[in-house]
C-alpha cells in the first residue's frame, strides 16, 4: 500500500469514492473537488493499492481556528501558511471499513501537520465517530455551528 498525495490526474477517482462513502447532501462534487485539487493537491493523502484508490483525507490550511461550512466550497480560503490543518473528509470504500485503512492514512495527514509546524488539526464528525477520532487524540469541543448536509456534526480539535 502507498500513501501519496493527489494530483489533478486523480479527480475522477476521488470523485467515486467520495459519492460511495457520503449521502449527495453531504458529498463534495467533482467541480469543489476541481477547485481543491487546482489549489492544495498537496492536502489530499490518497491510500492506494494495486493502483486503486482504497481511501483518502483532504482538506485546506488555514489561519482560522475552527472549520467553517464556507471553506468546503471557497477553495481560495486555503493559506498554505495556516496553523491549522482542517480536515474535510475521511473516506474509505465501504469494502475496505474497519480494516485500519482510514487509521493509515489519518495518522500520515497528523504527521505531516506535524512535520509542517502546523497547530493541530480540525474536523467536524457525526456523533456515532467521536469515539474514533478520540483514538488519534481528537477531543470534542461539542456541537459544532456547521449545517453541511443538514446533519449535527461535532467540532474535534487535536493540537499539537
């Protein structure tokens, strides 16, 4: 298996994943995913094997402490300076759930933020997930302000 980070080439295949892993209301497009890819290719970590996407996190740097529904949509909002990585999706093939996939790739997104001087890390999660990120050392800072997809989501910082 190998993580790498994305490039355009990639866009239909993170695309397909995307639409198999989030209901249509809560999924990013293959245009959003464009724009991202056209801006921060570097902030998409792809697992693959045998040359097929398995899973992948993407999200943009920014400045702003905490995850606004504006940025899933604005990709200028990224600033590769930013102290915080935000972390809009964590995706896996339904196939492939609950074998460490999503752990492999999240642990690579936390190192790298790491490794870039960044703050920490910030996503939003459905409750049934808080649990999960906790494991990386996500703590919960409660319901989040986000209506993406009229669902609750808590806000999950981890900082360094």
């Amino acid at each position: 298996m190998e993580i790498r980070t994305a490039t355009m080439a990639d866009l239909p295949r993170v695309a397909a994943v995307e639409a198999a892993c989030f209901p249509a209301a809560e999924a990013a497009t293959e245009a959003e995913f464009a724009a991202r890819l056209a801006v921060y290719p570097n902030h998409f970590w792809l697992l693959e094997q045998d040359g097929e996407l398995i899973s992948f996190i993407n999200g943009m740097v920014s400045d702003e402490p905490d995850l606004r529904d504006e940025m899933y949509a604005d990709a200028s909002l990224h600033n590769e300076a930013g102290a915080w990585q935000m972390i809009f999706g964590v995706n896996t093939m339904p196939q492939y759930r609950r074998q460490g996939m999503a752990a492999r790739v999240m642990e690579r997104v936390i190192a790298d933020a790491k490794a870039q001087g960044r703050k920490g890390c910030v996503l939003t999660c459905k409750d049934r997930l808080v649990h999960y990120y906790e494991t990386f050392g996500f703590r919960s800072e409660g319901v989040s302000e986000s209506t993406h997809g009229g669902v609750v989501w808590y806000a999950m910082r981890l900082t360094f």
